[in-house]
C-alpha cells in the first residue's frame, strides 16, 4: 500500500510524461462500455461448479454440440470425465404454487396439489421428507407416498410458523433463508422451527399507484424502539405431534438467532439477546423436554455480533466460535460445556471464515485480513501449538473453493493491477498447476485507466484506504471532476486489492472523471476496534472521515474543488444526504438512492444494535438525522427512491424533501413507481441514464450526450 505522498507525486509525473505509447493503443467505444459489445480486454475464467468429492472438482464445459456440461476433473492428474450425476444433486421447487422433487434420475416428481402456495421447500437430510410452509405454517411431505403431514395449525396474517417476521428475515436469519425459519436435525427424524406473534409489530402501509384507486400492502415492520415480534422457538417429530418448545418465555423483549444442531441430533443449540444486544447467550436444548442449559455467554459495551456458525468438534470433542471480542475476530476452541480450550489466533487483525476442520491432523483452515486490510489469504492453524501457516501466495487478494477433506484449494487471485487467474493448491500451499487467465487477448490494445490503492489520515490520526483511478488522458494543469462511490455501513468496506474492470467506469475515466472508492473506520478495515466508534452515533463518525479524504483530494493538483461528487445507495445513500448536509462545506454534488434519512424510521434490530432505542439516545438520534443539518445545504443533490421499498421506506426520502421545500432549498427527485429496494428492468435502464445525464451536465459541464437515449 502506497503513501497519498507517493500517489501526488506519481500524477504529477504522469501528468507531464509524454504519452507515447497509449497513442498506440485505443479507447473503448459507447457500444463496448454500455451496449454490451465484446472488447476482448477480459476473457472468462473456468465455470467452476463445486467438488464432486475431495479429489475431484467440478466444471462446466460446452460440449461439441455448444451444450454445458459438467465434467468431473481429477484436482491431481487434470483429467477429465463427464460427470452424469446431478451437480446439485437431488433438488426440490415450488412451480405452479406447488412442490415438485427431482431426483438423481432427472425426473421430477409433483408432490403436493393444493391452491395455496408451498414456500421454502426443503430437502431433509436423508432424502427422504420435504418440509414447506403453507399459509404460515409448517408441513412437511414423505416423498415415496406423497403423505402430507401438518405440523401447526395456528398460521394467520400475524402468525408465521416456519416462516419469518420481516426483521428476523432481513437483520437475523438474512435474505438468503428466503424467511425459511426452519431446520431440519441432521437424523431427520426432527424439526426445529421458529413461532412469530407479530400482533403488536406496528403495521406500515406501502402504497402502490397501480389501477383506478391503487392499493395499500401492510407490513408489519418494527421501526427504532417499537414492539418486535413475540418469537418462541420449537421441535417436533418428522412423524408429527406435539411441539416441544425451548424453554424460554416468548412475551420477553429478546432475540433469537440461527440456531444449530448437534451432529448426533441430541441438542439444539440456539442464540439468545436482549434487546439491548450487548450480551450474547447460546443455550443447549433438550428436544424431548425444552429444557435449556447456558453454555456461553459475552458481553461488549457496544454491541455483540450474532454466528454465523458453530463448528463443532466430532465425538463431541468441541466447538469453534469466532468473537470479535477483543476488538479483532479471532478463532476460540471450546470444550462442550462452553469453558474455553485455547484461543487459537489472536493479534490486529481479522479472521474471516473457517473453511475446514481436519481434526486427524489438528488443523483449521480459515481466511482472514493478516498480511494488509484490504486482501483475504488463506491459513492453517495448528490446533496444538497454535502456529499458523499462509497457503496463498503473493501480494494478491484470493478467494478461495475448499476440497471436502481440506486435501486441496482453488484460490481465484487478483490485485488492481493484475486481471483475475485462478489456480488449484495442495493443503501445503504448493500450486498444483494454473486453471485459468482473464486477462484478454487484447488486453494491450487499449488506454487502460490504472486504479492506486492508497490511504489517507482521519482527523484524530486513523489511517484508512482508498482507491483512486485517474483519467486515462490526463493533461497537466487540467482540473478534474471526483466521483465518489460509497456504501459506508458497519463491517461492509468496499476498498480491496482486487482487480475490478468495469466497461463503464473505463468510460468515466476516458471522459474524464476521476473515481474514488472511500472505507471508513467502522468499514472492518481496522476490525471490531474501528466499529466501536459509531456506537450511539451513527454516521458522524463515518461522515467525518470521508469528509478527511475528501479535503485531501480537493488540494491535489488534478482536483476541481468545486466538483467534489458522491454517490451511493441504501447506507450509501444516507452517507450521500449526509455529505451534501453536515459534509456541504467540502462536498458539492451528490446522488442519493433510496435512502436512510432517519433512524428512527428504520427497522428496530439494525438501528438499535448501532444506536440503542431512540428513547435511550435522543441526542445521538438527532445529531445523525439528515434533517437536522438541511439548513447547511448548498450544493446539488440527486435523490432516487422507490415507491414500494419495503426496506427502507420512501417515507425517508419525503420527510427530507419536506424539510428541504420548507427551507426553499434546490435540489432534484426522481421516485421509482412500484420498485422495492433497488431498481429492475426498464426502471433500471432510465436509472443510469439519469446517472449519466447528472455527471455529463454537473461534473462534465457537457450536454448530455444524444446516444445514451436510444436502445
């Protein structure tokens, strides 16, 4: 990582350097930037799918017909063999409301018929049952003899069995589970499943334009210090019966996260939070009684961070847990009854992911930020001695596929400079032999914009990265427009050594835009340490360091001051309103897209994990309210939102036009009808040409180019 000293100094010589030799090679045209037309600048990497088994992976290769096909590569000699099974192996979906099941042979089997809609189906683990949700609740069906059998009966609009509750969906279990909130016990024989009252979950209504007179969808949605659901947690027979329920009392302001289940079946252990979430619980539970016995417990003065996983040890030898207690996520080794065997890493810095226990050699495989923040690398700790080895190699960011058995890794591998390549390693970290190479044929063929990763100081000494692309043709003297691309959220930095082509933003650089990627101090970039800053005060903390590297660009040689954009979406978004407000007197111009404006109007588990109920923290409530800065407004802002978001609703959005119109402020809206979170098809398509327009007419002082109105 470079110093900013080196990065001025560096434009400063490019800028006066005669550039002899990009007069040989080419720009990339309109067509290849946002038309979709091949440049060749970058091929595609093999379609890895998987591994069959611990010495095979898997690939899918056209035939001789063009049609895909799954081979199966052996990781040690490279030879290849179709590989006939299913690659996913035995699949179930919902098509035409209904369940079907298709098996290792291809067929597919329908397996309920009913007019309501089955949702979630899930395969238990013996192949033998699905389980499904109707109607908010719970089923499951045999698939030999189609044998449908009913676990609850108390499923309304309030009540969900096996189904979540808006903010257990979006902020606990997360979008992936599709709000599945069952499981299945690894013998089969049982389910565990989540119960939601949302009877006294405030209801927001979402208005939809559609029709003669629209229509409104009610969603029951906690915002900041509001009633949450009332959530109990159950197990109950393949064969059916009664619920046996955790021993919990389910009218308690508390939280419950993913739960896990033992290898043998015999407990259930599930995560347990007061509200407060500062004191993270797992208790054991018994599934023939409820019965429930503590086996852990941390405490933080800010927050606590849900599992994600519980590995646990075969034989019942342990569990794993990765806590970022100390300030830096590091991997612990339990006994059982949760007293606490070894910590087995430990320093500034960050373990990511465990990705296989090999328990006969005493080694964990995990990823983590060790050598610098902004690359992942490969590991194997000893779980005796605690050495830890590195198994990836260079100054590159890998991202890693593990063999079951941990007997060999494919790392994809890339930095800013260097095109991604991927490459299949032995457990000791030897490459095995090269699988593939992105860069193109005519990578060498065009005025390429080079992207620098450097770093820059907050005002009370942090140092955190960024990332900056200069235009391709830059002329010496010339002052240029900055585009600021932020998201900002805690633990979701953006700034990484990796290698990120993107057609369009070679477009941006070509006409003159220099493009800036930003992290903050709660980014992850310095751990749990640099998050615990923003407790109480959403935002402030993280306005203020863009606004640090901001004042840096605006003194660079090659920086128009009074071109200082940023732009972003959802948290990027409020970071956005936040810039052009509390930020307005070192940034100029802003697009905003679907925005937080407020956190009292957000979902109760995210804001108050960050900012404890509004009643607990009025003032940290109102000195990271948009709102309350509009008064510093000067500059121009762009704000997009969509009518129907269910997530961050356009309420927050009209409360700061509101305020803006009342102060006779300028600034442009563009509502999105019937969009959710994001934009989609032609919505989409109108989105970034709107994008386009606002840098051509605001940042590039040029009429907006014709071409980008036609398809």
């Amino acid at each position: 990582m470079r110093s900013l000293s080196w990065l001025g100094s560096t434009a400063l010589l490019l800028a006066v350097m005669p550039h002899l030799e990009a007069q040989d090679k080419q720009d990339i045209t309109f067509e290849q930037a946002f038309r979709g037309q091949a440049t060749d600048i970058t091929q595609p990497l093999p379609a890895l799918k998987g591994w069959a088994d611990g010495e095979h992976y898997l690939e899918m290769r056209r035939d001789a017909a063009g049609r895909m096909q799954a081979m199966k590569i052996d990781a040690r000699t490279g030879k290849a063999e179709i590989y006939t099974a299913p690659v996913d192996g035995p699949s179930v979906e919902v098509r035409d409301r209904d369940v079907y099941y298709k098996g290792v042979d291809g067929n597919s089997i329908r397996l309920t018929n009913d007019t309501l809609e089955e949702k979630n189906p899930t395969l238990s683990p013996d192949g033998l049952h699905v389980a499904f949700t109707r109607h908010n609740d719970l089923y499951s069906v045999e698939i030999a003899s189609k044998k449908e059998t009913r676990y609850t009966h108390d499923g309304t609009d309030v009540i969900y069995n096996g189904w979540a509750s808006w903010v257990y969906y979006e902020e606990i279990l997360g979008r992936p589970t599709r709000y599945r909130a069952f499981w299945w016990s690894p013998d089969s024989k049982q389910i565990a499943y989540m119960h939601f009252d949302d009877t006294k979950v405030p209801v927001f209504p979402i208005y939809s334009e559609k029709g003669q007179h629209g229509f409104l969808e009610n969603t029951r949605y906690p915002k900041a210090g509001d009633p949450n659901p009332a959530v109990k947690v159950g197990v109950v027979p393949v064969e059916g019966g009664n619920t046996v329920w955790a021993d919990f009392n389910e009218n308690d302001d508390q939280y419950f996260g993913m739960p896990f289940w033992t290898a043998d079946s015999k407990q259930l252990w599930m995560q347990w939070m007061p509200r407060s979430q500062d004191n993270l619980k797992i208790y054991s539970i018994d599934p023939k009684t409820g019965a429930k016995k503590q086996i852990y417990s941390e405490n933080q003065q800010t927050w606590v961070d849900w599992f994600d996983d519980v590995p646990f040890l075969q034989n019942n030898q342990g569990f794993l847990l990765q806590s970022d207690k100390t300030g830096w996520s590091h991997l612990y080794l339990h006994n059982m009854d949760g007293s606490l065997k070894k910590q087995l890493t430990n320093g500034n810095w960050t373990v990511k992911s465990v990705l296989h226990t090999d328990e006969k050699n005493q080694v964990i495989y995990f990823t983590a930020r060790k050598e610098v923040s902004t690359r992942f690398d490969l590991y194997k700790v000893n779980m005796k001695t605690g050495a830890i080895t590195r198994l990836t190699f260079g100054n590159y960011n890998h991202e890693i596929s593990m063999a079951p058995g941990g007997k060999y890794f494919i790392t994809t591998y890339s930095n800013l400079l260097t095109p991604s390549r991927m490459a299949l390693l032995d457990n000791n970290g030897k490459v095995i032999r090269e699988l593939g190479n992105s860069k193109g044929n005519k990578f060498d063929q065009f005025n390429l914009a080079k992207t620098e990763l450097t770093t820059y100081k907050t005002r009370d000494g942090l140092v955190l990265p960024m990332t900056i692309t200069l235009p391709v043709h830059l002329q010496p003297g010339k002052k240029y427009p900055i585009l600021i691309s932020i998201y900002g959220g805690p633990n979701a930095g953006t700034v990484y050594d990796s290698w990120k082509f993107s057609p369009i933003s070679q477009w941006w650089s070509q006409e003159g835009v220099i493009q800036v990627v930003i992290d903050n101090r709660s980014s992850g970039q310095l751990g749990k340490m640099g998050m615990n800053y923003i407790h109480r005060q959403l935002g402030k903390y993280e306005i203020e360091d863009y606004m640090d590297a901001a004042m840096w660009l605006r003194t660079q040689p090659w920086a128009d001051p009074s071109k200082i954009c940023m732009t972003g979406g959802s948290f990027g978004g409020y970071m956005t309103d936040m810039a052009l407000t509390y930020g307005a007197d070192v940034f100029t111009h802003g697009m905003s897209n679907f925005a937080v404006t407020d956190w009292q109007l957000y979902d109760s588990h995210y804001t108050e994990r960050y900012m404890d109920t509004p009643a607990e923290n009025p003032e940290g409530y109102k000195n990271t309210c948009v709102m309350t800065y509009a008064d510093r407004y000067k500059g121009l802002l762009r704000m997009t939102h969509g009518t129907m978001d269910d997530n961050v609703h356009i309420q927050q959005v009209i409360q700061l036009v509101d305020k803006f119109q009342r102060l006779n402020k300028h600034f442009e809206f563009m509502p999105y009808p019937g969009e959710r979170h994001g934009y989609r098809g032609p919505n989409a398509a109108h989105f970034s040409s709107e994008n386009a327009r606002f840098i051509y007419n605001h940042l590039l002082d040029q009429p907006f180019p014709a071409k980008f109105s036609t398809k």
